[in-house]
C-alpha cells in the first residue's frame, strides 16, 4: 500500500479563536463554550466548554450515553445546539458552516454509503459535494493511497466489513481534510485491518497537520493515538489531560482502569477516602 501524497500544507485561512489549547497559529481548531443540547426533558450535552489545538489529536471518550457522538454531530452542523457556541477553523458553525464544512470530513462505520453504487461511484458523489478539484485523479490517488484501486467498480454492498471501512476513510479523506471528525473508526474489525487503519489516520495526520477528534470505546487505540483526552459523562466533561497524566492521576496502570474509574464514579482518590474513614472507624 502506497503512502498519501501531494498532500498542501494546513493552516491556511485562519482567523482568530478562544483561549485554551491552540494549534501553531495561536487559533484552536475547535473552540466550544457553554454548548448544551436537550432534547425535551433529557440533556444530552450539558453545557460543556473546551479548545482543540490545532494538528493535534483528541479523544473524546464516554459511556454510551455520554454526549459523544452527539457533540461531534453539533461540531458537523447535523444538530443545531440548544445553547452556546462552536468555532471550527475559526468559523462560528451556528452562522457560517457553509464557508468551512469542505475542509473538515467525518468517518464512521455506522454510516453506510449506498450499497448499490459502486466504490468508485460513491466517492465521485461526495467528492463533488465537496468540492474537490481534479476528482478523477483524487479518487485515483486516494484509492491507491487505501489499497482500494481493484475495488473501484465493485458494489460497495459486496464488500467485506474490513473494505468497507477503508472506503469509509477514503470517503473523510476525499477532500484532504484539516479537521477530522472520527466515530469508533475502528469498531468490529480485525487486529490487523484495525492496527492498519491508525496507521494510516497516523500517516495523515503527520502529511497534512491534520486536527482530528476520536470518539472510541478501544483504549489501546486511545493511548497509541491521541495527545489528549476529554473524558465525557452524563453529558458533561468530567476529566481532561494526556493518556499519560490521567492514568498517573486515577493511580491505574492502563487507560482502561481509568475509563472504568469515571464510568462507575470510583478512583483511587475515592479509595483512598474510604480507607481513611474505615481506619478512622476502627480508632474509635
């Protein structure tokens, strides 16, 4: 399989943002404050705020039920906000999404492509809904890029799951993207189709200086690609930092530990508390 290539530099068109974590140019590539969303009586997002630097790669891990996924489709633009802001390449999304959506992209496993139109076919279609120039010879260039080019004129109904999400990834990266949105990129697929796909998001993500956010429930997967953490919960932020630093600061030896930690509201600072209690009690 071939490397991605002649890929332009990113960075450009930038205008200014929020404060917290930013990129080179001193702008985040996501700026979110006081985002909440309801949907009657249940609160998906409740009022979270955070910053993504740019050419950096966030996880925004969770429960189901957290407010992942919702998120990441209020980044897109799929769902408007009850309340609060979002800024994505320094465009405010609730107004002009329309002037930065072809440069950001989205992949997931759960959103199939027509089944009936061929590989070939379904990126002609979302390669011109975005806009990119020289499509023939993008599509030729990314297929060779995903190891696609002997799939170009079968079904995309007739593949496999592992062909699938290589399609899918075509699909997000059709457009050359500075922002990436992925959701579970990974989800029911092999060791080696799976080590393959983040070796390849790893791979775009150093050609381009490309941002990307992940969404996954695979901790390993977490740890290997991420610089940064959001742990999600209820609908809100509950945790932030490096793999590295949440793991030393929950006391656990893996990533996971700490993922079980928040979802069951338990950590070491928790034992530890009921430790001293217990040896309180047994003093008395």
């Amino acid at each position: 399989m071939s490397n991605v290539m002649d890929l332009p530099a990113a960075g450009d068109n930038d205008t200014e943002g929020g404060a917290g974590p930013v990129g080179r140019t001193g702008t985040p590539a996501i700026s979110v404050r006081s985002l909440l969303k309801r949907y009657g009586t249940v609160t998906a997002v409740g009022g979270i705020d955070f910053d993504i630097a740019k050419g950096s790669v966030t996880g925004l891990l969770g429960g189901n039920g957290a407010g992942k996924t919702t998120t990441i489709a209020m980044l897109m633009g799929l769902v408007l906000p009850s309340a609060g802001s979002i800024r994505v390449l320094g465009t405010d999304m609730l107004r002009d999404r329309h002037k930065v959506l072809h440069r950001m992209n989205f992949e997931s496993p759960y959103v199939d492509m027509p089944m009936r139109l061929t590989v070939k076919q379904n990126l002609t279609v979302f390669g011109r809904l975005y806009g990119v120039a020289r499509l023939k010879d993008r599509i030729a260039e990314t297929a060779e890029a995903l190891d696609l080019t002997h799939l170009l004129n079968r079904p995309c109904g007739k593949l496999s799951a592992g062909q699938k999400t290589r399609v899918s990834l075509a699909k997000a990266l059709i457009n050359r993207p500075e922002l990436l949105l992925l959701d579970e990129p990974t989800a029911s697929l092999d060791p080696d189709t799976a080590d393959w796909v983040r070796s390849h998001l790893e791979h775009y993500k150093a050609e381009r200086g490309a941002t990307i956010l992940l969404a996954s429930h695979n901790m390993p997967e977490v740890e290997r690609l991420c610089d940064r953490v959001l742990m999600m919960k209820t609908g809100g932020i509950v945790d932030d930092g490096s793999p590295a630093d949440l793991v030393a600061r929950y006391g656990r030896a893996t990533l996971e530990d700490v993922f079980l930690d928040v979802a069951r509201g338990r950590g070491k600072a928790a034992e530890d508390r009921a430790e001293e209690a217990f040896a309180e009690g047994g003093t008395q």
